[in-house]
C-alpha cells in the first residue's frame, strides 16, 4: 500500500534539499519507489522516460487521496484548476498554466482535452463524473498538438480504467459521511472463455442529502448530490496476436442545482469595477444592504441562503466504443478506436438566489459524437515512430430559455443547432541520435467544419411593441418583430460558418546523460477550434449588445517553450522533476459578462512559470510528496466595460502560486498495517472574472484533509475513516456579476465544501 501515496508531486527546491539531507541520514532506508507506466506518448513508458510534464496517480493512489469525482485530482495536480458555474455535476472548465475558457455554453469546448480510455469527450457538461474502479489517472501539460491534437491548446486529462483480467477478482467499497451520504462502488473481473474472452464490470453510486441550506419555506436543499455510473468490458483475445477491447458507459447525475451566495455589489470607476455594498449602504434606493430588488443576504453564511426555485441538474452521459490491437509483427502494431458518446443536460437555477422568481434561467442541450482514431504503431533499434488518422463528428442540440418576467421584462426562449465535422492526419518520430541523444518531431494536420443555426424569441410581445414604436428596428438578424436574434446562413452568411485548416506538432529534444536523470527542451504548437456565442443573443441592445460580427469567434494558436528535467536520486528514494515554460499565446479566446449575455473574443495573451514535482520515501513506512506551481498570466488588451480603453488583466483561474504537501505514515498494527495520510493544498490569488473585478477574487486559502485507515495483511480488507476540509476553511470557488450599470446589483458567488466527516469498509476479492 506504500506505493499507494506516491503520486508524481513537486516542492521548492530548499524542501527538496531539506529532504535529500534526511534521506541520507536516515538509518533504515525504505524499499525504492514504484515505477509508475504511462501512456502520455500512446505507448507505454516510465513517467521518468517521458520528455513531457506529466503528473500522473495509480489507481491505489486514487482511493488513498480520496478522489471520487474528475475534478478532484485539481487539488494535488500543478498549474491544474478548475472552474464549474454554479452546480456539482455541472460542466467543467479545466485551466492548465492559466489556459482554459470559462464558459458554460454546451456548443463549447474546452482548450484542455479530456479523455476517457483514449477517447476525447468535447462535451463539457459530460465531464464531472465519479471516477470509480481507475488503473491510473494522467495529465499531460503543455499544447499536446501532435498525438491527441483535438483542443489540448492547454494539455489534457486523462482517466484510464482497468481493464479486464486474467484471474477472477472484484472489490466492493461503502462509505458513509456527512450530510446524509451514502456512496458505493464496486467491480467484478475475470474470464468468461478461458484465455479468450474476459469481463469486467464495474458500478458506482454517491447520494447525499445537499450541504448548503435553504431557509425559503418549503424549499429544498442545494447541492444535493444523486448520482450513478456503470461501465462494462469485453475483451476477445482473436488471435495471439490481435485482441478486441469492447466497453459500454453510462452515468446519471439527478441533483439539486448548486448554491450561488448573494453579495450586493456596486459598479464603481465608470464601470470598469466592482465593490461590494456594506451592510448601511443604500445605493439602489431599496433597503440598507440590498440589491435592486430590494434582498439581502447578511448571515455570513456561505453554505445558507434563501432560494425560492427548486432547481435541478440532470445529467446522462452515456456511450459504446471499441478497440482493436493488432500486433501486426516484430516492431508493428496497427490500433482502432471507434467511438459514440451522447450526453443529455438539464440545469434550472435560483440567478438571483434570493426569495423571488426574479431571474430564472433554464439551459438544456444534448451533444452526440463520434470519433474514430487509426494508427501504425512501429519500432526499430533506434527508431519509434507513429502515424494516424482521426475523425470527430459532433451535434449540439441547444434550448435556453430566460424567464424576466416578474420584473415585467422579457422570456427569452433560445434554440440553436451546432455541427462539427473533423479530420486530421498525424506522425510523430523518435530518433536516438547518439547513445544519450533522443530527437523528436511531431506533426498533426486538421480540417475542421463547423456551422450554426440560432434563434432567440421574446415571447411576452414586449419586443413586438419595442419594434412598433421604432425603438427596436428590424434587421437581417433580427427580421422578425419578436425576434431577439436570428443567426444562420441565410441571415448572416459565411459569419455562420467555420471552414478552417491547421498544422500542429511538436520538436523535442532528449538528453540523458546519466540512468537516473533525464533533461529534455522542446517547441509545441497546439491550436484550439473556432467556435460561435451561443448564449440569450439580442441585438436590441436593451438586454445584451450583440451584432452578426461578434457571435464567430476565431481559433486560437499557442507556441509553447519549455525546458525539463526528471530525475531519480538516492537509488530510488526519491524523484524530483521540474519544468520551466513561455508560452506566446495568439488570439487567445477569453470569456466577458455584458448585460445578460456572455461573450467570447479573441486577444493576445503571454504566459511562463513552472512546476517541481518531488516524491520520497526516506525511511521505512514514510512517504513525502510536494508540488509548486509558480504561474504569471496575463491576458493582452481587454477592453473595460465602462470606458471602453484596453488594459492588460490576470487571466481567469490562473494562480501565482499554488503548492499541495502529503505525508503519510505506516506501522504494523493488529495483524495488519495501520496508516495515517495528511495532504494540503494551497492557492494564492485567483480572479475569475477576466476584467480582474475586485470582488470576482478569491484572496487565496490552504485546504488540508486527513486520512487514518487499517488494511488486513491479506489485503482483502481495508477500513477507513477522513475529514475532508478540516479547518472548515471558506473559500470562493467562482463568481458571476450581475452589478454593472443597469443590471440587478449583486454578485453571484460559490463556495467550495464544508469540512466533510467520513469513513468506509472495502473488501477486495481474488
């Protein structure tokens, strides 16, 4: 269970000398680290053979860290973080070394790829789900332009299962918390033909009655969690040489909407920031502390609030692939992914998250894709090289709708269709130039297009009669009087659709002038797709200030430069990898708030730091782990929402620092062996507004959670108990403004988790 903790981790480099000093004192050294394989090149490899920042967590190291859900490993992955508007199944937006895109529109995709068993999943509200029976999770930082290609400008998660086996096993594991919950998960593994066909099955389910509490009369607890997920395999041995990896996925997720808290707030300096509004201040003429409507939230309770609507997330994500291997001969393997996967979402939320149906918004949509991937795989004495085709087709079916109208405004009721059709072709190749001299060289081309149809109606007559009287004229986007916006190829044109082409790749260069320590220098080139707004559009200007010219947002294009190194020290006690990076970043596409409207654009952005990964075991029953990343972000010419000038800002959910720590200890105890793991994390500064408004910050916290569990000498049994949070820390885990001038006067804020009490029984078989 030692090698359980040891995830690929970083430190400064004083803690890193601080710890060498003690592994060379200690008296009683432990056994050498586990070598942890992965997959970051599409082969199997060492982690310490791999020219690329990688971090990467087996799947014993998952149980022991207590991940349950994809957005977990954020919290002790470098220059990794995460933002999720406003529920606990909602989507997910991952940032690596500041690149991501915080937008929640479901015809959207993110700059940082996730993949499940070498799938790319583009839909990004089939993302949050429970990670259960995992062989190991990657992720890979830095443009990954030439072998996964598909929108990894920033790099990509990867969640990879195990797989089905030989002996018959399984495991089943309950925990029970706080908040009423009660989680399962369990697999069941083995042949079904002996030496040709094998099975596994795995299930998960987590319930939870909803930690944040609703005082309005009759209302139901936020942030309820109910949720399932199963996964089956097959896998047919044909021949000895070619075998058929076959899985079917499906995961529901029927919750309560997550919690915003309400903070009145305040437009300042011409609109260009935000403040919020003190408990004696009556700005908006309603009532001292309050918003434009007349509430207040003033309890101090991030994990409370007052919210009227019985709002729900409903998510199914589901879908079928299968794998070919075929070992063709010595040195060439050819491999097949076929993939489909469909995800269904529904999300109602409390907007203004006080006692009145004042805003209620209602975003639904489905997403199919299909995917196909081909590739030789070959290998000579000093040659490796592969080259492929893939294929991504994918549907969005969208309908928001956004209810005003007890504030007498509007009913926004918005359709959109999105296709997207893909192809590329890829190879990359390894060279070993001399003994300790490897080059690199990887180039991908893609074709990609992508078209829109969108309509927005009023549908209360309000904008009819704006028209009649001349306030609202008509327009080729706006033909018809209770039309808010009509995009399509008849009414805009080619502003409708995205034809595009590009080439990415990479060239790296390897030296390894010992065993133990490799150094490496690389270029990368990755390039994220153009897309379209597809939020409540309006060109009347009264609720959002769209035009045809601002719904098409251009591709995005970033050089990467990195340095590396990975070394293994003190025969096998210890690692330590670090890297150091510049990134030139082209038309990167950001995300703004105008009015009741979200809108992406494109700028220019410039980005560097670095990672220390360092893992130990220094002596018998300890093992360390430490990460630091050191980030700076910054996004070129954003304009102010007041006055209109260019300045440059923090870029979204992009740290200075963040720094996560793990200890854990081992002794014999009761036949068994008894362990105590604490972990922390901290964040320095984050905004998660790109306009850097001064309450969209969170100042910055450090969250620590704890871990005691006994594991029976057989290792059948395992019985655990943690506290999550355990300093019950407060922190702001996102926000949205709604205070700008002529809006509604407060800021959405979420917080992150309470302090969490649990424990759970697992009993593996075999």
């Amino acid at each position: 269970m030692k090698a359980a903790v040891r995830a690929s981790s970083a430190t400064p480099l004083s803690l890193a000398v601080s710890l060498t000093c003690a592994v060379l004192a200690a008296p009683a050294p432990a056994a050498v680290l586990e070598e942890l394989v992965v997959t970051a090149q599409k082969r199997e490899q060492s982690l310490q053979d791999v020219g690329v920042s990688v971090t990467a967590f087996s799947g014993e190291q998952v149980r022991e860290l207590g991940f349950t859900n994809t957005v977990d490993v954020v919290s002790f992955t470098p220059g990794l973080n995460y933002t999720v508007p406003n529920a606990e199944g909602s989507q997910i937006n991952f940032f690596l070394r500041g690149v991501g895109l915080n937008d929640f529109a479901d015809a959207n995709e993110n700059p940082v790829g996730a993949y499940f068993d070498e799938v790319y999943r583009g839909a990004m509200g089939g993302l949050h789900l429970q990670m259960f029976d995992m062989d190991r999770v990657e992720v890979l930082r830095g443009p990954q332009g030439t072998l996964y290609g598909r929108n990894t400008t920033g790099g990509l998660v990867h969640f990879i299962s195990k797989k089905p086996t030989d002996n018959f096993e399984g495991y089943g594991q309950v925990s029970v918390g706080e908040y009423d919950q009660v989680k399962f998960e369990g697999a069941v593994s083995g042949p079904l033909v002996k030496d040709t066909l094998l099975g596994r099955l795995s299930v998960a389910t987590n319930n939870d009655s909803g930690y944040v509490d609703n005082r309005f009369p009759g209302g139901q607890d936020y942030n309820e969690t109910d949720s399932y997920a199963g996964r089956g395999q097959l896998l047919w041995r044909a021949t000895e040489d070619a075998e058929v990896l076959f899985k079917v996925h499906h995961a529901r997720n029927d919750s309560a909407v997550g919690a915003w808290q309400h903070q009145t707030s305040l437009a300042i300096d011409g609109g260009d920031d935000r403040r919020n509004v003190g408990p004696t201040e009556d700005p908006y003429g309603t009532c001292p502390g309050c918003d434009a409507f007349g509430y207040v939230d003033s309890d101090g309770d991030p994990w409370a609030g007052d919210y009227n609507r019985d709002g729900t997330v409903k998510v199914e994500a589901s879908g079928v692939s299968g794998k070919i291997d075929w070992q063709i001969r010595d040195g060439l393997k050819l491999v097949n992914i076929l993939a489909f996967d469909h995800v269904d979402r529904l999300q109602e939320e409390d907007t203004d998250a006080g006692p009145n149906p004042f805003i209620e918004p209602t975003f639904g949509a489905n997403t199919d894709q299909w995917s196909e991937e081909f590739r030789l795989e070959g290998e000579a004495d000093r040659t490796r090289w592969i080259a492929g085709y893939y294929y991504y087709n994918n549907h969005v079916d969208g309908h928001y709708t956004l209810n005003l109208t007890n504030l007498g405004f509007v009913f926004f009721d918005a359709n959109y269709g999105q296709q997207t059709n893909s192809w590329s072709v890829f190879s990359q190749l390894e060279y070993d130039l001399a003994p300790k001299w490897t080059g690199i060289v990887g180039i991908r081309y893609t074709e990609e297009e992508k078209v829109l149809k969108y309509t927005n109606f009023e549908t209360t007559g309000l904008y009819a009669f704006l028209t009649g009287i001349g306030v609202a004229p008509l327009t080729p986007t706006r033909p018809l009087p209770d039309a808010a916006f009509v995009f399509n190829r008849g009414t805009a044109g080619d502003l409708a659709e995205h034809d595009k082409s590009n080439v990415t790749g990479k060239i790296e260069l390897d030296f390894r002038p010992t065993d133990d320590l490799l150094l490496y220098a690389s270029f990368s080139r990755g390039v994220k797709s153009a897309g379209f707004n597809t939020g409540f559009l309006d060109e009347t200007f009264i609720f959002a200030s769209n035009t045809a010219n601002t719904i098409p947002f251009d591709d995005e294009t970033l050089h990467a430069y990195e340095l590396g190194f990975k070394a293994t020290l003190f025969g096998g006690l210890a690692r330590l990898n670090g890297s150091g990076f510049y990134y030139d970043y082209m038309d990167f596409q950001t995300f703004r708030f105008e009015l009741l409207n979200a809108v992406i654009f494109n700028t220019d952005a410039e980005v560097y730091g670095g990672e220390l990964e360092l893992q130990a075991s220094p002596w018998e029953g300890w093992d360390f782990a430490f990460g630091l990343s050191l980030l700076d972000a910054t996004a070129q010419d954003i304009p102010a929402p007041g006055t209109g000038t260019v300045r440059d800002r923090t870029m979204v959910a992009a740290p200075d620092v963040t720094f996560n720590g793990l200890a854990r200890y081992e002794w014999p105890m009761l036949s068994g062996t008894m362990a105590a793991l604490g972990k922390f994390h901290y964040q320095s500064e984050t905004f998660y507004d790109i306009q850097n408004y001064s309450n969209a910050r969170e100042n910055g916290y450090i969250v620590g959670d704890f871990r005691l569990q006994w594991t029976s000498q057989d290792d059948h049994w395992q019985i655990a108990g943690f506290v999550n949070n355990v300093a019950d820390e407060e922190y702001k885990t996102y926000s949205f403004d709604f205070a700008g001038p002529g809006l509604f006067g407060f800021n959405q804020e979420a917080y992150g988790k309470p302090r969490w009490f649990g424990g759970s029984l697992l009993y593996r078989w075999e």
